[in-house]
C-alpha cells in the first residue's frame, strides 16, 4: 500500500487529494493546522509545521512514498490584517516557505525516495507582459502571497538540484469548486445566485465585471499534482486551462442557470478591487504532453457543477 501525506489536508485541494488518494488505495496522513489524522483511524500526535523536529518525526515514522504540499495562507481586502503587512508576512513566509523547508530537509535526510509536489501559484507571475506564461516565463511577483510562492519554488529547485530530492512544483492557476471558503468571489456569486432563486433580498457588489481569469475545476488540479509525481523525475509544471473567462461570464451562467437576470442583483464598484493588471493566462502544454492531463469540466460545467453542490449542501 502507497503511503502519502497531505499537508493543508483540510482545504479545498487537500480534501478533493486526499479522497482521490484513499480511492486508490492509499493510506493517507492529513495534516493541518488543527488536526493530524490516518485515513485508516489510527491515533496520530498532532504535527506543528513550524516545528521542525516534528515535521522530521512524522516523516521518519510514516515513511510517506509521496508528499503533497499544499498548504497556503490566504487574506482577503476583508481582512483586518490587510494593513498590517508584517504579519501578512510573517504568517505567508512561515507556510510557504518555512513549513516546506521542514518537510524537505526531512525528506531529505529520513525518506530520500520519497516524492514531495509543492503547490505554488500563478501569482509568481505578478504583472507580466507575456502572454500565455509557461515555465520558462520570468518570474515577477508583485504581493506577499506572490513572493513567498517564488521562494518555495526556489527552494525546491534547490533541493533536487544540490541535494537530489525529488521535489516537484505545480504553478496552479485560479482553480475553483463549492469547497472555497465563503469570501471568495466563485462562491460568493453562487450563493448569491441561489438566495435570489429563493427571493432573497440581496445585492452582490463585485469589483471588476471586466476582469479576465483562467479558472479550472479544483478536482482536475490535484489529479495533475498526482500525476505530477508519477513522473521518472521532479520538474516545475504549469497547471492551468489555457483560457480566461470574465467576472460577468462566470455572473450571467450562474444566475443564467437559476432563470435570474443577474443585472438585478449585481452592481459593479471599482473602489473595492485591491489587485490590478492584466489577467494572468498559462499553457499547461509541458503537462498535457507528459502526463495525458486534461480538465474533465469546461467553465460553464465548473459553475453548474458548483451551483449544484452548494444547493445540495446548503
């Protein structure tokens, strides 16, 4: 039996990874910040990414055959903390760099043929004048989040190239499903589309209807992290569907889905966008060649599927 650990496990990536994972027959270790647990119920300490003689505990004891990476501190313009960049930083550097040095130095010296996949983001792009990106595209991060993404992709160049490890890199693009947390702006729309359904009351203000993204299905991103580490050796990899959509595209099927004018019940205010530029595109071709990975869902099936789980969980 294949053996993995999942750090972030309880988000929306490592939920969908960790499932796609046990399906197949692995035994899967969770891991985040309030919880440790084996997929087989066996009682496991709790695991502090901070602590590196943790982490190497874990690792030396589970002997995971494959480590996927995906954990990730998000703020939005909700944020209190939004003014408060020391602490964007300090919190953004200790997950995405300090977390995943603990697991490659781990890796590195208790499960050297272990695989690890670290998640990072087309935000390491920042405002980037070619257009689709691909790996070879110039880094130019232009936010924390950004940064702190650029240096574990970094660090894991470093490690597979001074250390031999194998540690792969999927710079995913925006990738969506009814697991996002309430505040972002896929499920806002929806569960704004379905409360006008039900005659709700309501207004939903977006920043940019104009504004261009290349959004895929949350559930095809983590099947390319696996595929990702089924390859003979580590590499970095565009994960992306090759195809932007506006803010008002993703509007008009929602509402459109549910009968509903959403001219109704969305306004536009461009005082509240916080991040500008031009829309971030990749070319996901390196992977397609080397792995057969194809999205399953198009990004009017993504906002139906959405549409639907949220009505059948709400």
């Amino acid at each position: 039996m294949k053996r993995a650990m999942v750090v972030g496990a309880s988000g929306q990536d490592g939920t969908y990874l960790t499932q796609a994972l046990v399906a197949r027959g692995y035994l899967v270790l969770g891991i985040d910040l309030r919880n440790t647990c084996c997929s087989d119920g066996t009682p496991t300490p709790q695991v502090d990414i901070a602590r590196p003689d943790q982490v190497a505990g874990v690792v030396r004891s589970f002997a995971p055959d494959e480590i996927y990476y995906l954990a990730a501190y998000h703020h939005s313009a909700e944020d209190a903390e939004l003014n408060d960049p020391a602490s964007i930083w300090t919190r953004s550097h200790a997950t995405h760099v300090e977390g995943l040095l603990h697991f490659l130095e781990a890796q590195r010296l208790s499960a050297p043929a272990s695989r690890l996949f670290y998640a990072a983001s087309s935000l390491i792009f920042g405002e980037c004048s070619v257009s689709p990106q691909t790996e070879e595209t110039p880094f130019n991060p232009r936010c924390i989040y950004g940064i702190t993404k650029t240096t574990g992709v970094h660090l894991c160049r470093l490690y597979r190239r001074q250390y031999a490890v194998f540690a792969s890199v999927g710079i995913m693009y925006n990738h969506e499903s009814h697991l996002r947390p309430a505040r972002f702006l896929s499920r806002k729309i929806v569960r704004a589309a379905l409360r006008a359904k039900a005659h709700q009351e309501l207004e939903l203000v977006v920043g940019d209807l104009a504004a261009e993204v290349d959004w895929g299905y949350a559930p095809d991103y983590v099947d390319a992290a696996s595929r990702i580490l089924q390859l003979p050796a580590p590499d970095d990899f565009i994960v992306a569907t090759g195809e932007t959509h506006r803010v008002q595209d993703w509007v008009e099927i929602a509402f459109g889905k549910l009968g509903l004018d959403w001219r109704k019940h969305v306004r536009e205010d461009t005082s509240t966008i916080t991040r500008r530029g031009r829309g971030l595109v990749g070319d996901s071709g390196k992977l397609r060649r080397m792995t057969g990975w194809r999205p399953t869902l198009s990004f009017a099936g993504m906002v139906s599927e959405m549409l639907r789980l949220e009505e059948a969980t709400s």
